[in-house]
C-alpha cells in the first residue's frame, strides 16, 4: 500500500470512527443534561417550580394518590398543588438515579426520598419510586410521562411509606 492509500486508509477510519462515536458522545451529553434537570426538578419547593419541569403540552402523570391518572397541565398542577399547598420544609435526595437515552428522547428511574411537614406541623417521610419519561421542548429536556409508586404490602393493602432497598 503506498503513503496516498495509507493516509485514505486512515482517513476512512477516523471518519468511521466519528461517525459511531458522534451519536454516543451526544447520548452521553443529554445523559448529563437530564441527570442535572433530575436533580434541579428535585428540589422543587413550589408548585411553580415543579411545572417548570415538565412539558405543559403533553404531559401525564401516574401519580400514587389517586386518581389512576393526572392528564394534562392543568391536572399535573392540581395535583402538585396538593402537595406543595400542604408541606412545608420539603427536602429531597435521590437514594439511586438511573439515566437512559439516545439524545432525543430520556428515561429516568429512580428512588427517591422526601421528607416534609403537613401543615400542623408533624413530620413525614417516604421513599418513592419514580420514572421520567423526558424529551426536548424548545431545546430543553421536559417531562411528558412520570409514574411515582410506593410499594403495597400485599397482606394489608397499604402503602409502604418506608420500604428499603
């Protein structure tokens, strides 16, 4: 092979490995991106700053109070509202976090614990299990989909507030 078919050679495999390595490099970037947009949503101590995460086009919730869905902006801020209208001293941390995606579109699962006060004042404190279905609006990651569970004791019917890993 004489130096002008080396240099094509060498050429053709760097192009080759760019190519394959592009779309794994950009994952690995919205894998960061959604990673601090989890931990930023987290940390929501309003209503406002919650809805802030999530896509108020396109947006469901199956959340762990009934009913078995929350469809659309209005519902998702009703039902955070119930919430963030009845707690106060909310502080959150992820016990586990795991982040999957291709760039486009962004599935987040995780386990999350929350502890807070009602509004008389007693504390409270659970472990949530929590997935993000996440895409770009406007070039920002959005939740359209998140499913939030604990688990049920089965011989009792309630929920585990405090189940552990």
């Amino acid at each position: 092979m004489g130096k002008s078919g080396w240099v094509m050679g060498l050429i053709g495999a760097t192009a080759l490995a760019c190519a394959v390595s592009a779309p794994a490099y950009a994952a690995g970037g919205a894998k960061a991106e959604i990673v601090a947009f989890e931990h930023k949503c987290i940390q929501a101590q309003t209503t406002d700053q919650s809805m802030a995460c999530v896509d108020k086009n396109d947006v469901t919730f199956y959340d762990f109070v009934p009913p078995l869905k929350y469809s659309g902006a209005e519902a998702v801020r009703k039902d955070l509202a119930a919430f963030f209208d009845n707690a106060t001293d909310i502080k959150a941390k992820f016990l586990e976090l795991d982040v999957v995606t291709d760039g486009r579109l962004g599935v987040a699962n995780s386990i999350q614990h929350f502890t807070w006060k009602d509004k008389s004042g007693k504390e409270m404190s659970g472990n949530f299990r929590v997935t993000d279905c996440l895409h770009k609006v406007d070039g920002k990651w959005k939740i359209f989909h998140s499913h939030i569970s604990v688990p049920v004791d089965p011989a009792t019917g309630k929920a585990v507030m405090d189940a552990k890993m």
